[in-house]
C-alpha cells in the first residue's frame, strides 16, 4: 500500500493517483522506490568487505587494497606483489602469525630440507624471496577460503559470525615475540662468531708437529 502524502490515504501499490484526494502518487513511490533498490544494490559489497575486514583484522586496509590486483570481474587470478614482512621476518613465523598452519610447516622444512640437501645455506633465501612474492596471494585465498566456508555454514546471528571470523582470521600475536627470540639468538651468535674470528687453520697442523717432535726425542 502507497500512504498519499496529502490526506495520508492507503492506496494500492499500482495506484496513479490518491482514491481520496487524487493526488498524483506515481511519482511518490518512484522516489521511495528508487533509494530502496540503490541500498539493496550497495549492500552486498558493503557485507563483503565487512566480512574481509573481520577476518583480516590489523592492517585489513593494506591487504584489502593488495587483494583487488587478484581478482578480475570476481574471478580470482594471480598478479605479481610483495608482501615484505613476509620477506624480511622469518617467512614461516609470517605465515603463523595469519594462521596459515599448511603453509607455516611448509617454510619452517622446505629451507632446512634444501640446505640439507643442496649443501647451500643461501637455499634459505631463496625461500624468503618466494615467500616475498607469494606471500599476498596465498594470504588471499587463504582469506577467499576460509570465509566462504563461514558464510555456507550460515546459522548464526551476526554477533556468531563475526565471532567465527576472527577465529578463523586475524593474527597470533606472540608470534612476534618468538620472532624476536630468534633474532636475539642470532645476533647473539654473530656477535659471539665475530668477537672470535675466524677460525685458525694452521694450528691443527703445528700441534701435530710438535707433537711428532715430542715423541722422536
């Protein structure tokens, strides 16, 4: 029912004109309609990135503006960007920090394994260079993933969902303080390696000599 906005008369929705008063209604409804149907238009969007927002948590700002280079007319894709936390901290203590467990496990063995194998210690670099390069478009999905799987579950009020959300997203921050333990540990050895030199080649050799020379006399 359409109320005219002159004697206040219920008129039907398809009605032209007021039953009472005949006051032109059409263009009543058209105004009332119209701003209806732009809030249902918006509204989507603005539930989306709320929902992104929530599962994100700090620095939801940054990683929202990242996201929009992998996906094109909704359909996700991969785009080059950097991600340098991931780069200069300890790449699986990144990877933890967002919850990303699989690929936590996988740059916590993956570096070890390489130097294991190759021999290298620059494997490990390597390795953060991936996790550099990477690190936006697998948070990405992990985000994509993780969210949908909130929403299909359904079943909650908002209050549930948004409590869900950061569950599943945010970040773990002791995280940075194991971070920072192992930065100590290693300046701590740098320090101690440095303080001591490098190590004396030539003195193996002449404790032998003179243990040789020892034992002839």
């Amino acid at each position: 029912m359409t109320a005219c906005s002159q004697c206040h008369q219920q008129n039907p929705d398809d009605a032209n004109f007021c039953h009472q008063c005949g006051t032109k209604l059409a263009e009543e409804a058209r105004a009332t309609a119209e701003p209806a149907t732009e809030v249902r238009a918006t509204r989507p969007a603005e539930d989306a990135e709320t929902l992104w927002r929530q599962f994100i948590g700090p620095n939801a700002d940054h990683y929202l503006t990242v996201f929009r280079k992998f996906s094109a007319n909704g359909q996700p894709r991969f785009a080059l960007s950097w991600n340098w936390p991931a780069f200069l901290y300890i790449s699986f203590l990144w990877f933890l920090y967002r919850k990303m467990y699989l690929h936590a496990f996988v740059y916590a063995v993956g570096p070890m394994v390489s130097t294991y194998f190759t021999g290298d210690f620059s494997a490990g670099i390597v390795w953060s260079v991936m996790a550099g390069a990477t690190g936006n478009y697998l948070y990405y999905w992990h985000c994509r993933e993780h969210i949908a799987e909130i929403k299909k579950a359904g079943g909650v009020d908002q209050a549930g969902q948004a409590a869900a959300l950061k569950e599943a997203g945010g970040v773990q921050p002791y995280v940075i303080w194991v971070g920072v333990f192992f930065y100590i540990i290693f300046l701590a050895t740098l320090t101690k390696m440095v303080q001591e030199g490098p190590p004396d080649l030539d003195r193996p050799v002449e404790e032998i000599g003179r243990s040789r020379g020892a034992s002839v006399m």
